[in-house]
C-alpha cells in the first residue's frame, strides 16, 4: 500500500515543538530568534516564498526582518547589505533569497555571509562541514528531505538513492547527505543531471528515488520501480481556468500515474514545500542558541 509522506502534518507538528522551545529557552543574546531575510526585485515566487518564512516565524515566536531591494541594486552595494547584516548582534542568522538579478554574481554575494549566520547553509565552510559530518547548517531542502525520512521511519542504510538534479542548493547537498554515515543515510548514491544517459536505466533501480529535476510530470510509472520511496522536489504552475486562482501545482513526478507502484510519496504541494521552512527555523534555532559555531 502506498503511504504519503505528509509534509504539511509533519511540519505543523515541528513547528508546534520549535513554537514551545522558543516559549521555554533563554537565549544568549537574552531574546527571541531573529531571521532576516535579503530580497531583491520583484519576482513572484521569491516573495511568496519569503513570505511564508516570516509568516512561519511570527507563528513560533521567532522575530523576521525583510530587507527589501530594488532590481538594480549593484553587487558591491549588496555585498555591503550582508556585511551589515553579518555585524549586526540583533540578528542570529539570514538568508539571501535567490535567484538574485543575473547582473549579480550570486556566489560572491554567498560567500560574503558569515557561516556562522548562514542559516541557509549556503556558504563553502557549511557544505564542507556537511560532507565531513561536521557540525554546520544543513542546506534548508535536502534537510527537510532527511527530517520526513527520518520522522516516518523511512529506511534509509543500504538501499540504492538516486538523485536527479546536481543543483548546489538541492541536489548535490542531497547526494551528500544520503551517502553520510549517519541514522539518514548510508546509502548507495547514484547522482543524475542533464548530460545522464539512459535516465530510465537509473531511476528503475532506485529503492529511494529523489527528483529535483525542475520539469513538470516527467517522471511517470516507466521510471519507477515497484515500492520504491519517491520524493518530489518539482514545483511548477501549470495554467487551470478550473482553479480559482488561475493555475495549480505540479511536481516533477505524474503523482497519479506513479502513485500505486511505490511505497511512500511526497505529494506536491504539501510534501518538501512545507518541510523546507521548517528546516530554516530548525537551522534559526540552532544559530540563536549558538549550537553550531
Ligand atoms: N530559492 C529557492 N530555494 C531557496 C532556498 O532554500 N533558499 C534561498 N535563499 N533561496 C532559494
């Protein structure tokens, strides 16, 4: 029987935990968490996204700051933002919502925050940490990822992972984690991207089949071996007039036509969507009671 990994049910009931160790916790700094957050142009998804953030912090009792910026803000002047940021006691961590304007190189403007405020984990200091199972910020997806598997008691050691998407900020973090030794992990890791032949060959042997792929529905039923574990990562908005607001959300999995073949599945949305700004008040937490660095 196919089981849904509920990221929606899991991740309220985290954030329910994270809202009573705030209430409970004095912190070093003698106040509340407090995540800013750098966002710059207007795009639509990174405000919604942004928005949701703050809203998940105002309902744990964390403190937020937004700090908006125009499309044409130069990178010496964002870079400058961050350095503010990274000197500013008020502030236990924050992240730079991408993608940033192409005229910004968006790696420079990375690894000018302090790993020790990087809550995103975004910096080479936390990535490297990461791969030597070092204490650090686990990047906010890949971790909410881990954290589903871990809470549903997802069987993890031995089993063939199979990854698609080498993206610095899912997938290649993702393959990482999954090989660690670690209670998540120790799996064998196979990592797929644009240039894999016979994609199929791959997926068809996975036991945990991660897809962070970024194309609507293009994993179907030929993929996928009989109860495997699928987590979707995919999210994209499809035009519906039969919606009321004018589209509806897809995965990179055709959750329909996959559904009855795995034994667990991430819906979208409500799967990782939700999972990922659990992980940044998780990794918020942990810079405000200095639990890392
Ligand atoms: N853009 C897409 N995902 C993320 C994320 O996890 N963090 C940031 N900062 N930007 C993103």
């Amino acid at each position: 029987m196919t089981q849904l990994l509920n990221g929606k049910v899991l991740s309220q009931q985290i954030k329910d935990e994270i809202k009573e160790t705030v209430a409970q916790t004095t912190f070093p700094n003698g106040r509340p968490p407090h995540l800013a957050a750098i966002l710059v142009g207007d795009d639509g998804a990174s405000r919604t996204y942004v928005n949701h953030k703050i809203k998940a912090c105002e309902y744990v009792g964390m403190n937020s700051t937004v700090l908006r910026f125009e499309q044409d803000i130069t990178e010496d002047g964002l870079l400058d933002e961050v350095q503010k940021l990274n000197e500013d006691h008020s502030i236990d961590g924050f992240i730079v919502q991408l993608p940033l304007p192409n005229h910004i190189n968006s790696d420079r403007v990375l690894q000018a925050i302090d790993p020790a405020k990087d809550v995103d984990g975004f910096h080479p200091i936390n990535i490297g940490r990461m791969t030597l199972n070092l204490p650090s910020y686990l990047p906010a997806t890949p971790m909410g990822i881990i954290t589903l598997l871990e809470r549903n008691n997802v069987e993890t050691s031995g089993k063939h992972c199979v990854v698609i998407g080498r993206s610095n900020i899912v997938g290649r973090p993702m393959s990482i984690l999954m090989s660690r030794s670690a209670k998540v992990g120790n799996c064998t890791v196979t990592l797929c991207h644009s240039r894999t032949k016979d994609l199929e060959q791959h997926t068809k042997a996975a036991d945990i089949l991660i897809v962070a792929l970024g194309k609507a529905e293009f994993i179907d039923k030929h993929h996928v071996k009989e109860g495997a574990v699928i987590i979707d990562v995919g999210i994209t908005r499809i035009e519906d007039d039969n919606m009321k607001r004018g589209f509806r959300l897809v995965g990179d999995v055709h959750f329909d036509n996959v559904q009855e073949l795995c034994s667990w599945i991430t819906p979208v949305p409500g799967g990782v969507g939700p999972m990922t700004v659990v992980s940044l008040l998780q990794n918020t937490l942990l810079a405000a009671q200095k639990a890392v660095y």
